[in-house]
C-alpha cells in the first residue's frame, strides 16, 4: 500500500547533446520528466511506496512512458490509457551556465485532460501524504479544478499536503492568474516550498523570512524556501527558524528537477520522522546532485548513495 499519492503530468524529453540553442542542435537523448514523475522516482528510489496518477496515449510515446515508470516501481492501474490523445513532449538545451531552455509541446495531452473524475478514483484509506506541484494548475480549467478538489479530499482523509510552487510562466494565460492561484493552493497546503525568486514573485516581498512570514500567517505550517547555492530557509508556526547550508557543487550542468529533488528530501524526512531541519539538509543534499546531471531524474539517489554524498561533500557556497 501506497504512502505518497503523486499527480500529475509525465512528458516525454528530449535533451540536447550538444550545447547551442534548440534551433541549431540536432542531436538528443530520450528521457522522462514531469515535475511529480520526478518526486516520485526520487522517493520510490529511497525505498516508499508511491501511487502515482496521470493518464497517457496509447500509442508508442505512452508506452515509452509506462515502461519508464514500470521501471520506478511507479506502474499502476492508476495510469489510464487514454487512446484519442497525446502525451506532452519537452525538449531542453544543454548550456554552460544559466538555466537550460525548455520547450512544451503539450498543449491538450491526456494529462492535462484530467478531472475531478479522476481524483475520485483515489483511494486516500492508507495515504500518509499527497504531493502537488504548480505545474497541473496551469495545464487546463479542468485540472486546476481537479487539484483543488485533490486538496480538499487530502484534507478530508488526514494526508498531509507537501506543494511546491513550480512557477511555469509560458504554461499560464496570464502571471496574474498564475500568482493568484498559486498562492490559493499554497496556503492550503502543511509544508510549502517556493523557490526564492518565486516567493519574491508570489507576495511581492524581498526576504525568505517576509515570504515564510507571508504563507505561515495564512494557516501554512511551515514554509521552507529554497536559495540555491545558500541552502534554504525554513520557518514554522511555532516560530522556529533556521537557515541549513546547502552543499559545495563543483560544476552546476543542469538546474531543471533541483527543485523535485529537494522535494524529495523534504517528503522522505516526513516520512521518516526527521527532524525538519535533517529533512532539510537531504533535501539540499538530493538538489546538489540533481545539479550535476542533465537528466530531470537519473541521478536522484538511493539512500546509500544520498549518505555517501552527504559524507564526501563539503557545505557552503
Ligand atoms: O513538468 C514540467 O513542466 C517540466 O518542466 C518537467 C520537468 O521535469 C520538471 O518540471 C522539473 O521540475
């Protein structure tokens, strides 16, 4: 039986081999991404037990995708065939510094079809915790519905609620809608995990603490914000605070999926009964090395290789 419900939207990636823009590359790597595909691999690899909703084509692509997830332990009858339409497809450069570009072709994928309906084929009996991200909000009407409706009947069933912003701005019709209803799932949620910059553009405030401040005085938990390189701050209702160093990274390859890693970390220590702080400190552990891989999610470690990490690298900047 499941600990974590996950839902979400898996894609198909194409990463580039060479470095230049995607007009210019020819040459790319197959691979899967998705925000809650990549919580998902990372927490099945730290040994839980993960359901993992989403609906995929039936054609080649889906079946790429399903093996993919067979092969994470993260196949199950909560993967529907959807027969009419595709899955999304992303593709991401390679650069030297900086964020990589990421291109979406997924506009009416299966995915972003889902529903109310499908929240009700949920079986929330054994669920410890649900994790969302901002990225199935922006998909369509329906499930932006959807995940309020997920909220609310994870809320009824006693999970807990961990949600990451994971601001897509290219995914919205609009930054005012995106902020709204960011901030409207944020503050339904036990443990929110905005980026930095993304809590700057969410309350229109400067500091980690003014925006764990901003999401802890609207019913939120506790708030922990990620700064990179810094590490991430954390704050929790009871007022306890606490900046956890980050780790030394040599070279940063490729930023996309840091953040579903540190997610991970953060989900695992729930689980586990860490501390926040502990928790924390995987969770920039498991970040740091996401950094160094081009992958959304190859790299994501098992427990022995998170400790080994954890022993062998340095923290600070
Ligand atoms: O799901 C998306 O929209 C993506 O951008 C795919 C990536 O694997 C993911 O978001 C990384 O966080």
């Amino acid at each position: 039986m499941a600990d974590v419900m996950l839902v979400g939207e898996p894609l198909v990636l194409f990463y580039a081999q060479e470095y230049g823009s995607l007009a210019e590359v020819n040459h790319f790597t197959k691979g899967l991404a998705g925000a809650e595909v990549n919580v998902g691999i990372g927490l099945s690899r730290l040994g839980h037990q993960v359901s993992y909703l989403t609906k995929i084509s039936t054609d080649e692509m889906g079946d790429y995708i399903y093996q993919a997830l067979e092969k994470e332990q993260l196949a199950s009858p909560y993967i529907l065939r959807e027969p009419t339409l595709p899955v999304g497809i992303m593709y991401k450069n390679k650069v030297k510094e900086g964020d990589p570009k990421t291109l979406y072709y997924r506009k009416g994928s299966a995915a972003s079809k889902m529903t109310k309906a499908d929240i009700d084929r949920i079986d929330f009996s054994q669920l410890k915790l649900v994790h969302l991200t901002g990225i199935p909000a922006a998909l369509s009407p329906e499930f932006r519905e959807a995940c309020f409706y997920l909220i609310q009947q994870a809320k009824e069933s006693g999970c807990l609620l961990t949600f990451d912003s994971n601001l897509r701005p290219s995914l919205w019709e609009s930054e005012a809608l995106m902020i709204q209803t960011i901030n409207e799932l944020a503050v339904l949620s036990d443990i929110f995990l905005p980026g930095l910059e993304e809590g700057q553009l969410l309350t229109g405030l400067t500091t980690t603490e003014e925006i764990a401040d901003y999401y802890l005085t609207r019913g939120v938990s506790h708030v922990v914000v990620k700064n990179g390189a810094q590490g991430a701050f954390v704050k929790s209702q009871n007022q306890e605070k606490q900046l956890v160093e980050g780790f030394l990274v040599e070279k940063v390859v490729d930023t996309v999926g840091a953040g579903d890693g540190f997610a991970v970390g953060i989900i695992d220590g729930l689980l586990r009964k860490l501390s926040l702080p502990e928790a924390v400190e995987n969770a920039n552990a498991i970040g740091a090395i996401q950094v160094q891989h081009v992958s959304d999610n190859e790299a994501l470690p098992t427990l022995v290789e998170l400790q080994e990490f954890k022993e062998n690298t340095q923290r600070g900047r």
